[in-house]
C-alpha cells in the first residue's frame, strides 16, 4: 500500500492540495493529448476537483511527484452526500503518459480501494460500492481494474442529434406550461429533482446544486410548470450547457442537455418531449450542429426509447465496474 509521504516507483507521493492545481492541469491535459478522449477538460474543471464539498483530497487524495517537482499521477476518492440506499465511493485518477506500464498505475488504484474502504466505515454505512468508469476503448485501463476485482454494473452511453433534421413542435394540454428557466425558481428545480430521482441519484442540497455551472446556459433551459392553481409546481426541466473547449475534438458543435427530469405526477404527458424538442429549437438557433446527452443503463444491449424516437443517435460509451463491500 502506498502511504502519503512515501516513495515508490521513483516518485515522491503525498496528498493532492489546491496548490496542485496547476500542476493537476498539466497532467490532465498530457493524458488526454495521449490517450485522445472526445472532450478536453479546461481548468475550471480541474478547480472544481478542489472546490466540490464531498472532495476531501487532504485525505482523500495520492499524488506521485518526480524529483523536478512534475505530478505524474494522482487517485481521488469521493463520497456524494445524502444518496439514499447502500453508499458508492467513486474513484478518478490517472497517470502520464510516460509513467504508465511501471506499476504505478496499479499502485494507486491498491491505495484508492483501501482509501474508499475507510472512507465508507467512517460514513457509516455497513455496504456500499466501491465505483470507477472506464471509456471504451481504453481496455489497459479495464484490465486494470478487473484485475484488482472490479466487475461490470452498468453501462452509459453519449448520444447525438442531428439538429439539421426538423424539430417537433409538442403541444402541453392545459394547465401545464413549457416557459424558460429562471433564477427565481431554481430552488424548486432542485426539489424537484430531488424528488423525480429519489434514491436514485445523490440527493441535492442548495449548495451541492449549483456546483460546476460555469458552462450553463440559462437561454438553453426549461422547465414545464402545472399552473392549475396560483403556487406553480415544477412537473419537468431540462438544464443545458455549452462545452465549446470539446468541439475541436468531437468535430461539431453541440448543446448538452446537463439534466432532463419528470416527476412523477406528470409523467406519460409529454413532458419530457417537450423540453426535450423545445432545447434543441434553441439549439438550432444559437446555430448548433448537434443536441447530445447522455444515458445510463443497466444492460449493454439497451433501447433508448424516448431518445431513439427523437432521432438521437450513439456515439461512445463508458462502462461502470464496482466492487461490493
């Protein structure tokens, strides 16, 4: 096992700190140069690493330094708060391209599993998951995590449409109403969130919401309100962004659709359809190639029925593999 301050592999490893970042960024971008991802991370995405709540990289956190003073490779291990259910420790990291096939590799992800171990007995939860994802394609890194006893749990697939094709236009029978995100009502954007995927995703505290919106596009976003009496309530919303550093890569333009939710009152009523067509108008109109979102499942052969309906087409895919404790 690795211990923070000790040497292996001709590195100097201690914990990641906010004065990394810099550092942290340089390496993100050696990695993704090498191993050429469909996106490219920018800085505030690293900065986000430090700034997120559940990310205490003090002690959460490895990082391998060369004698130059370089970062050569660094694990995180996380905890979302308030997930309902088992608890899932994720994990992210990575090494330079020049580094890799030494062994460090495998010496940090030895270290993230003890870590996320602890950090799931000191949360107080008797099971949980241990979770990395790995892109497809990057099959050195899922034999890496498959020999350290990782199996596959689930599958997430990038979709894309052709904005060039016409949009629908779906009419909402009264008293729902299609109208544009507002400051004014995030708050109840986030109830209800919390409340479409209860138990099913990490449960969203105000402060924990608006965390990594430096790519929202507020112009994209929608909600649909039921105004059959004077307090409206949100029945569905759609929130989007504009990552403009990773069209260069992909080769188009696109807005990404962040988060599409219906509660479950409003279901079966369009609603979803609606805000879907109504993003990618505005999409088109801001003069985007592409709508693209992506999609969890559980089984790698999967339908993608709303989506496949709308025209929307796959293009990569990650996979989830975990380890059960």
């Amino acid at each position: 096992m690795l211990t923070l301050g000790s040497r292996a592999h001709d590195l100097l490893w201690r914990a990641l700190s906010p004065v990394d970042l810099d550092e942290l960024f340089a390496l993100w971008q050696r990695i993704e140069e090498h191993d050429d991802p469909p996106y490219r991370s920018t800085r505030e995405e690293v900065a986000d690493t430090f700034a997120t709540q559940w990310s205490d990289v003090e002690r959460n956190s490895v990082a391998g330094f060369d004698e130059t003073g370089h970062l050569r490779g660094y694990g995180l291990v996380g905890i979302p708060p308030g997930a309902d259910g088992p608890a899932r420790v994720f994990l992210d990291g990575g090494v330079d391209p020049l580094y890799r096939h030494r062994g460090v590799g495998s010496a940090i992800l030895d270290w993230q599993i003890e870590r996320g171990r602890v950090v799931l007995s000191d949360s107080g939860h008797d099971s949980g998951s241990i979770v990395v994802h790995v892109e497809d394609g990057m099959d050195h890194s899922a034999d890496l995590v498959r020999r350290h006893g990782f199996t596959e749990a689930g599958y997430h697939t990038e979709m894309r449409r052709d904005l060039r094709n016409e949009v629908p236009e779906i009419r909402l029978e009264h008293p729902l109403m299609l109208e544009p995100w507002s400051a004014e009502l995030d708050d109840q954007v986030r109830i209800a969130h919390n409340d479409a995927f209860g138990g099913l995703a990490t449960t969203q505290s105000s402060a924990l919401w608006t965390e990594g919106r430096t790519y929202f596009v507020p112009s994209w976003s929608f909600l649909v309100l039921d105004r059959r009496s004077d307090r409206a309530q949100v029945a569905g919303y759609l929130l989007a962004s504009r990552y403009e550093q990773d069209w260069p890569t992909l080769g188009w333009s696109e807005g990404y659709i962040d988060m599409l939710g219906v509660r479950a009152p409003w279901r079966g009523q369009r609603v979803a359809t609606s805000l879907l067509c109504r993003a990618m108008q505005a999409f088109a109109d801001s003069g985007m190639e592409y709508a693209a979102l992506g999609v969890d499942h559980a089984t790698r052969e999967h339908a993608h029925g709303l989506f496949d309906r709308l025209g929307f087409e796959p293009t990569r895919g990650s996979t989830t593999y975990t380890i059960e404790v």
